[in-house]
C-alpha cells in the first residue's frame, strides 16, 4: 500500500469514527428508528391524504371488470382502513354504476365517496344523485385532447369547467376540478383553467399526468406553480408508463399537494396508476408522515384486488410482492436471520404490511438458511449435515426445480439428521 494510499483510508475511517450516533425519530411503537445514510426528508411533507381510485380509474385496466359485489367489498376494505376518499366509479355510466357508487356512499363509515363526471350537465347531476361527498368533474385542457378528441376550443373548455364547478358547488357539495392532460398542456392556459375553476368554487384542483409523461422534478416545477397560483387545496394523480408514477406522485406531495390519487396494485389504464401501497408506505416509512392508514390490511387489500381484477401481481412487485420479504441468497439470508434490518429496508418491515417473512431454498441458498429451516421443521443437524444438505438442496434448485420443506425434510432423513422428539 501507497503512502497516499494509507493516509486517503485513514482520513475515510477518522471520519466514520467521528460520525454522530443514529438519530433515533420520534415515533410511536408500531414505527422503527431511521438508519444512519438514509436520506432523512421528515420536513418536506407536512399533510398526505390518500385518494383511491382503484375502482374508477383502476377498472379501466383493459380486461377488467368489478361487479357490484366487488365494487362493495374492494369499498368496505378501504373503509376500514381509512382511505380519505373513494372514487366509487362514473355514475352516469350505467345504472349498475349509479347502484354501486350510491350504496358505496350510504355505507361508508370512514372514507369520503366520490363520483366521477364530465363537464356535462348529464354526468353532474348523475354524480350529485348519487350521494357521494365529492363530485371529481373533469375536462381536456391540452390542445391535442382538445383537438382531436373533445373537438372543442379552449375557451369552451374553461367555461365548461367553470359551469359544472358551479353547478356541484350550488348543490353544496364538495368538487374537485382536474384539467385532464395537465402535464402536456400549454402551462398559461393550465394556470388559467385552474385559477378559473378557483374562482368558481372548486374545493380541490388535481393535477393529473394522465398519459404519464412527467418526471419527478419537472411535475414538481407544475405542482408549485399551481399551489402557488390558487387557493383551492391540490392534489395529483399519476400515470405509470414510464414508472415514474409513485416517484411523481410523492414529488408533488414535496411540491405542496395534500393528496395523491392511487390504485391498488397500481392497476389502471395502460401501465397503471401510483400505487396504493408504494405511495403509503413511502409516505410511512421514507417521510415519516402518519396517513392514519391502517397499513397492517395492505396485503389483505392487495390480494382482494389481485383476484377481483384478475390482474396478478409480479412477484418482484414493491411492498406486496411475493418476493418483498423473501431471501434466498446465501448472504442476504445468514444476514437476515441474525438481524432483518440488514438486507431489508428497516423502516419498513413485514409486519407493517401484513405480511409474512420468508428464506426461500434453491440454487442460491446457504448454510445459515438451510440450518434454520431444519431447526424450524424439528431436526438438530450437525455443522456435517449441514453441509451435505446445502448441497443438495443447491443441486435440486439449479435443476429449477422448486425445494418445499417436503423436499427439505426428505433431503434431511437421507441425510441422517436426528429428529428431535415430536413436540406436544
């Protein structure tokens, strides 16, 4: 080793040395301390309410259908979590529609019910018949949309907007006004719509990235300049074609949003919507901000959508996967097993989730884990035993072939391994 080798190591290690003690975050009991390196972003989220919208929006996924039935059930779950607000669905749609969103709304008991219209006379009043507490009215605002899809000019889209907004506001119900398409719309014409929709009475203004073309600091830039622009509270909802979705979404709540629309899974038109359980639990655990939300029935929830929607959720999945909490390699597990919090986020734990842990067996395996299941499964191998069944669990798992604890256990007697006496 250099000389200029040794002293650059020796000013690094000075400088571990000096570093402060973890900071432990003022939390309550179900919450877990911040890591020393982990980016602490505490201050920039002061306020973070949920708005679902995997009924809505999420049943637009191309091939997919709610019934009445799971329209209710998805509904009552997100209830007793407490999800601020519900889009129920597009009540003017159908009269199965009208049914759902109207029972949604007289059942309810913690979340707000909203409904979803577009700046047509029809649609609001569908909306306001059905009982919901929030009307979510809705036009184009970009010119290609305006063009060649609305077929109307801007100032007709303006004053549509303005006319609903007043319309649900004259009811005495509470609106939110989105100038669909906000993120490829002229930013004047965008800072005009909004501030037009204001004036009339509009509670909250969402900002939506519907063809899901913004990245976190640009929607940051829009977001500001729209908080900054009107007195009505802002809220966000993002698209994931790029998979900038969740990030999108969080970087508005960074911008002054109150609230962020999320789906289930993710689930929505084209590549989705931020996910219910990516946004919450980075809110959770990355901010520090308390959402009220009973996170502990997010699996619970993920897997009700999952079957409903007929959409699978990928195994690699964030939050709710099933490999979120699973370990097979050999150094993640034996890390693992002695502390979780070494090859896991830490803030964020299974539990918090309602989930489970688990250390997969198969080609990447190692001792520490292979111990650790026979142990579990009753057997008290020696450090030799040990080793031999490593083997051939690694063998069997390169084969791609599947190792269950069935396998393990046969693995395990051919060994030799004694068996303690059966537990009563």
């Amino acid at each position: 080793m250099s000389h200029g080798q040794f002293y650059i190591r020796y000013a690094v290690l000075e400088q571990v040395l000096q570093c402060p003690t973890i900071q432990r975050a003022r939390r309550d009991p179900r919450r877990i301390e911040f890591f020393q390196g982990t980016l602490d972003s505490t201050s920039e989220i002061t306020e973070a309410r949920i708005f679902d919208t995997t009924l809505r929006d999420g049943e637009q996924s191309p091939r997919t259908s709610f019934s009445y039935d799971d329209k209710r059930e998805i509904a009552a779950v997100l209830d007793d979590m407490g999800t601020h607000v519900i889009e129920a669905g597009f009540p003017v749609n159908s009269d199965a529609e009208f049914e759902a969103v109207r029972d949604i709304a007289e059942s309810a008991q913690n979340s707000e019910i909203c409904g979803l219209a577009r700046v047509v006379d029809e649609d609001v009043e569908a909306a306001l018949d059905s009982g919901v507490d929030l009307v979510h009215v809705f036009v184009s605002t970009s010119d290609v949309q305006l063009q060649d899809s609305m077929h109307a000019t801007r100032e007709e889209a303006k004053q549509a907007a303005v006319e609903s907004v007043e319309r649900v506001t004259e009811a005495g119900v509470e609106c939110m006004f989105s100038p669909m398409d906000a993120t490829r719309t002229d930013e004047d014409f965008l800072i005009e719509v909004v501030q037009a929709a204001d004036a009339a009475g509009a509670d909250w203004v969402n900002i939506p990235d519907t063809c899901g073309v913004a990245t976190p600091r640009r929607f940051y830039d829009m977001v500001e300049k729209v908080v900054d622009a009107i007195d009505a509270r802002v809220d966000v909802h993002t698209h994931d074609d790029f998979g900038l979705a969740a990030a999108n979404a969080l970087s508005g709540f960074e911008a002054g949003a109150s609230q962020s629309q999320v789906s289930v899974n993710g689930i929505g038109e084209r590549a989705g919507n931020a996910a219910y359980e990516e946004v919450v639990m980075a809110l959770e655990s990355l901010y520090d901000v308390e959402t009220h939300i009973d996170t502990t029935r997010i699996t619970e929830l993920s897997r009700l959508v999952e079957d409903r929607s007929s959409i699978p959720v990928p195994a690699n999945k964030p939050v709710v996967g099933e490999n979120a909490f699973s370990h097979e390699s050999g150094i993640h597990a034996a890390g693992v097993i002695e502390n979780s919090d070494t090859f896991e986020p830490g803030v964020m734990t299974p539990e918090m989730v309602g989930a489970e842990r688990e250390l997969v067996l198969g080609k990447h395996t190692g001792q520490h884990s292979v111990r650790e299941r026979l142990v579990d499964a009753g057997f008290d191998p020696t450090e030799e035993e040990v080793r031999e069944v490593t083997r051939r669990v690694k063998d069997y798992g390169a084969e791609k072939k599947r190792v269950t604890m069935d396998v393990l256990e046969k693995f395990a007697r051919e060994v030799g391994v004694t068996e303690e006496e059966v537990r009563v």
